[in-house]
C-alpha cells in the first residue's frame, strides 16, 4: 500500500494510517480500550450511587461522604495533570498498565476501610489513577483509527464508559441489600487486574513512536504488521505532519499561538460539563432520597433507564459529528441539557415515567454532549501533544469536579430546595453553549482543520492534525 513517500524518502505515517481500510488490528484495539473504559466509568462512578449506603455502614450520614466525594476529585484532577504527559513520553501502553494496578489495588484495599478517614485517602489516590484512564484509551483508539472512522470509533468507546457507570447501577439493584456497599469495591478492585492481561493483544501506537524518535528501528516492523504490501526502502524519514512548534514546546504547545484559544475554550467547557457531571453523578441518588423520599434501588432503576439514554446520545453525537457542523449539534444538545436538568427538580418524583423521562433527556444530551466536547479535544490536538492535550483539558473538568460537588455538599447540608439546586445546576449547561458556538465560530466548524459537513473532508491542517486556532 502506497503512503506518503516522496523523492526524499518522507514517508507520512499519519497518510498511512488515514488510507488504510478498517482491520482486525483496529477492531481489537477497539474493543480491548472499550473494555477498559467499561471498568473506568463502573469504578469512577458507582460511589455516587450507593453514598447514603457507605455512610450507614461506617456508622454516619450521608454528609459525612462529602470528604470522600471531595478527595476522589482532586485526586482525578492531580492525576489528569500529571499522567497523560506521561503516556506522551514512556508510551500508552505502559501508563495505561500503571492505571489499571494502581486503581485496580487501592479499589479493592478500599473494601477494607474502617472509617471515612481512611476511604477518603484511599479514593483521592486512586482518583489519580482513573481519571487518566480516558484520554489515554481515547489516545490509543485515535492513533490506530483512519480518520474517516475515528469520531464513531471513540464514540464507541465513551458509549462502553458510559456502560460502565450504567453497569454500576444494574450491581446496586442485584447486589446492595443483600452484599452490602463492601461487594461495589471488590469488583471494581479485582476486575482492572484481570483487565491488565488484555494490554498483551494490542500493539503500541505507531504514532507515538514516530513522534518520539522518528529514527526508531521499530518503527518500519509496526508498519509491516499493520500492511504486509507496504513499500519501504530502509531509507524512510518518517514523520506525522507539520510536528516543529510542538517538538519546540512540547506539551506546552497547546498554550501557543496555533492552540492557544482553543485550548482556553476546552478547558472552559470542560469545567462546567464535568463539574456538573461531577455534581450529579454524586449528589442526585442522595438529593432524591432526602428531598423526594424516592429509595435508592428505586432511583438506580430509573437511572439504568435513564443511561439507555446516554449510549443513544453518544452514539447519535458520533454519527452526526462525521456528517455536520459539530460546534452546532454541541451547543443545541447543551440548551436542551438545561432544560432537561431544569425538568429534575421540577418533576413529581413520586409519578416514575416523569422522572424517567427527564432523566433520559438528560443523559442523551449531558454524556452525548461530552462525548463531542471529548472528540473535539481528541481531534483538535496532534498525536505527539494528543494525551496531554485531553488529559489536561480533563484536568480543567476536574478541577469543576472539585468545586461542583462541594457545592452540593453545602446545599444538602443548607436544605435547599431540589427545584433551587437544579435550576443552579441548569446554568453551566447553557454557558457550554454559549463558549462551543464561540469556539465553533473562531474554527469555521472545523475539528482538526478538516471540515465535517455533509461528510465532505475539506482540509485545512495537515494531515487532520491541529485545530488552526488564529494566532495571538
């Protein structure tokens, strides 16, 4: 297969993956960082669902978690820091094996705890470890994908996240009354161990080699495997695009004059769509129970219903980013996310199809919603910047993470109304909106510099590398 060589033995390694058909190799990459993510989003947020249960078990109230919940979010907003650059320097694979033992071992150690002292430490360290689970899988799966498939591929794959925290809500119904809270850690410490033997089947990113040492002698035999017919000489300079700012600043980059408004918009969005997932994911089942009297296997059934919702949004959210203005479609799904979280606090919780109904809204538009803000910080950095690039702007979300549950914290602790809460929390939503139109107006509804309408690639970067944000 013929791919980007020239007269000067360039050979464009990014060409080369983008013309390739989808095979067996992106298939099990696919399905193997799926499955990794399903184990991510099971352990980052089953802990919301089964809170009031922990604070029984360990002899208080619900209140009482507020440490643990705060401590799980500035351990993922350290962690999206610090690893993601990790993983564009040593590889994917090794970082991600990091996080799978680390969090799998402080997970399971947490069945042991004796006291919320304890089980606050030991999910604020292993939120460091989780929270980078997700743009290094995403990493993974964008490097191995042609471009013509990558939104769909990850969206896929945030559609297994998402299942995760769905499969967190089937446990609690089967499993809490007659396990106990203890029962939740044990499988979400065992199954990321198992999950490590997985790593073995797939290959490191060619990518990332490339953008390491484009010299690597590894590099040609990854070419081989994934294209036996390939045409190399043995005198190939390989590269990925236009690398010189980013090989000047490193991850850095992403603050410079190509990146900088960009980076500044995602990391605006991202604080307040993970800082209200944030705040959801760990107050609501509780704000339920104590505003509306609605028990919590009676919640996590609607909820179960209610993600059914979310893998439809992020499915659809996919679909419609290869084929239409996505800076569009995010901010329409954001307005309706408002009113949806608006409808929460509003709804008779005693009358199930009207709080189902919400909830389905809600979670079509909220993780179909992140899973765009997610493909659009996956395709808008270049590989060799691309893990730090969402990490860190996963770290900006963390950070809401922090912020967005301790207000929740004070607000049961207030006895605010729930109507007040939702309406409060309706408001980060619209403000995503407004800064997605204004990031979509300053790329032309360009992701990459490729523009998506209709499904009609009109280049306007290299390679499909690099939102060409203007320069300051």
């Amino acid at each position: 297969m013929a791919a980007g060589a020239t007269g000067e033995h360039r050979f464009d390694v990014a060409a080369f993956i983008d013309e390739r058909d989808i095979g067996w190799r992106e298939i099990v990459t696919l399905i193997v960082c799926s499955i990794v993510l399903f184990m991510d989003g099971f352990d980052m947020y089953f802990l919301g669902k089964i809170l009031p249960a922990i604070a029984v078990g360990l002899g208080g109230e619900s209140v009482d978690m507020a440490p643990v919940v705060t401590n799980q979010q500035w351990g993922m907003l350290l962690g999206a820091i610090i690893i993601p650059p990790l993983a564009d320097r040593i590889g994917r694979k090794p970082v991600l094996a990091l996080c799978l033992l680390a969090f799998g071992s402080l997970t399971l150690w947490a069945a042991w705890s004796s006291g919320f002292t304890m089980l606050a430490v030991l999910r604020g360290i292993a939120g460091i470890f989780f929270s980078a689970m997700l743009p290094v899988g995403l990493a993974i799966i964008a490097e191995a994908t042609p471009k013509r498939r990558r939104a769909l591929f990850m969206s896929i794959a945030l559609v297994c996240f998402s299942g995760g925290n769905l499969g967190s809500g089937f446990m609690v119904t089967l499993l809490l009354e007659d396990h106990g809270w203890q029962i939740f850690f044990i499988i979400g410490g065992i199954v990321p161990l198992a999950a490590m033997l997985l790593l073995l089947t797939i290959p490191e990113s060619v990518s990332f080699r490339v953008n390491r040492n484009s010299a690597d002698p590894r590099i040609p035999g990854m070419l081989r495997r994934l294209d036996p017919a390939v045409e190399l000489t043995g005198n190939e300079v390989f590269h990925m695009g236009d690398q010189a700012e980013v090989e000047r600043l490193g991850p850095l980059a992403m603050f410079g004059p190509r990146f900088r408004m960009q980076t500044i918009l995602l990391f605006a969005i991202c604080f307040f769509s993970l800082g209200n997932i944030a705040l959801l994911a760990n107050w609501l089942a509780t704000f339920m129970l104590e505003m509306r009297d609605v028990p919590l296997t009676d919640f996590a059934y609607y909820m179960i219903i209610g993600y059914f919702g979310g893998a439809a949004g992020t499915l659809t959210m996919g679909w419609l980013m290869d084929r239409i203005n996505p800076y569009k479609v995010l901010a329409v799904f954001f307005v309706v996310d408002a009113l949806a979280i608006y409808a929460i606090g509003q709804v008779d919780a005693q009358v199930a199809v009207m709080v189902i109904a919400a909830l389905i809204v809600w979670n079509f538009c909220q993780v179909g919603g992140q899973t765009g803000i997610n493909n659009l910080a996956t395709l808008g950095y270049p590989p060799e910047m691309r893990s730090s690039g969402i990490g860190w702007a996963g770290a900006m979300g963390r950070f809401g993470g922090v912020i967005f549950p301790a207000l929740g914290g004070m607000a049961l602790a207030a006895s605010l109304r729930l109507e007040t809460i939702m309406l409060a929390a309706a408001i980060p939503a619209l403000i995503i909106a407004v800064l997605i139109t204004v990031l979509g107006v300053m790329n032309k509804g360009m992701i990459g510099g490729v523009a998506m309408q209709g499904g009609q690639e009109g280049h306007g970067g290299q390679g499909g590398q690099g939102v060409q944000a203007p320069a300051n």
